[in-house]
C-alpha cells in the first residue's frame, strides 16, 4: 500500500513540475510576481545618485565611420577610405617594389604548404593535408557561477 502511495506522490510531483517546466516564460505567474521585488522605477536618472552615467548609444554604421575618418573632420576622404587596403597591400609586398608578384600574393599559401609537407616530398598525403584544416576561432563559452549552497543547519 506504502508503495503505491508512494508512486502516486511521486507521479503527481513529476506533472507538476513539467506543468511548471512547460509554463515557463510563457506568461508571468501571479504566485511569483508576488514575492518578486517590486522593479526599480525610472526617475529621470539625475536625482538617484546610485544610477550609472548613460551611455552614448551609436550605431555599427557610426563606429564605422569613426574607424576611417583618420583626423575627425567628419569626412572620409579617398586616402583615409583606402588605408587599410593599402596597410594590407604593404605586408604582402615583401620587397617594398610596389609591384605585387604571385609569389609575393601566395607567400602565406606556400608557406603553409611546405610546412604540412613533412617528408618533403613535393606532394601531400592524407594525413599532410589534414595538418592545412583551417582553425576556426570560437567564442568562449560563458563561464556562470555555481548556485550558492544554504546552509540548513
């Protein structure tokens, strides 16, 4: 008898909690906004000597344009927009001719290629080639802080 009583305790408890699991987020409890604490309310900011500063709000396109208009004189001219092409065109003209060879072009490729080539031979096995996989680079997951543990004693 115990265990059947036991086993519908237990039933009831897992539909109510996935009546509560499968509520969640959809629309906000009465029981909860109840004990929540009552949100902040917004006074304008300047009387609450607690609020932090408010941030200027800028958009992509903004920050965007600060990054090439070099001398802040809110215009992009021709030299400032190519800048960065030409920085880039720079690094790949290893001998500073201004003229770009294809050896020049495909330093890195090549570069890349005999280092996986660790027999030398001129070709790449399987295994050489997986060495050329191009590593992604990941967000880091978000580390949380573990749930604070009571003490109940």
């Amino acid at each position: 008898m115990w265990r059947f009583l036991a086993g519908v305790a237990s039933a009831l408890l897992l539909c109510g909690a996935g009546l509560v699991w499968w509520t969640n987020g959809r629309s906000e409890s009465p029981l909860l906004s109840a004990v929540a604490p009552p949100l902040a309310r917004d006074s304008g900011g300047a009387s609450d000597p607690g609020a932090p500063p408010a941030a200027e709000e800028r958009t992509r396109e903004e920050k965007r344009f600060d990054r090439y208009d070099k001398d802040r004189d809110q215009k992009i001219t021709p030299e400032e927009y190519l800048l960065s092409r030409r920085k880039a065109y720079a690094k790949l003209d290893a001998n500073g001719d201004g003229r770009l060879s294809f050896e020049e072009w495909a330093k890195k490729t090549t570069d890349k290629f005999a280092k996986a080539d660790a027999d030398g031979s001129k070709a790449l096995s399987r295994t050489e080639f997986a060495t050329t996989k191009v590593v992604r680079k990941t967000k880091a997951p978000v580390k949380c802080a573990p749930p604070k543990e009571e003490d109940e004693g």
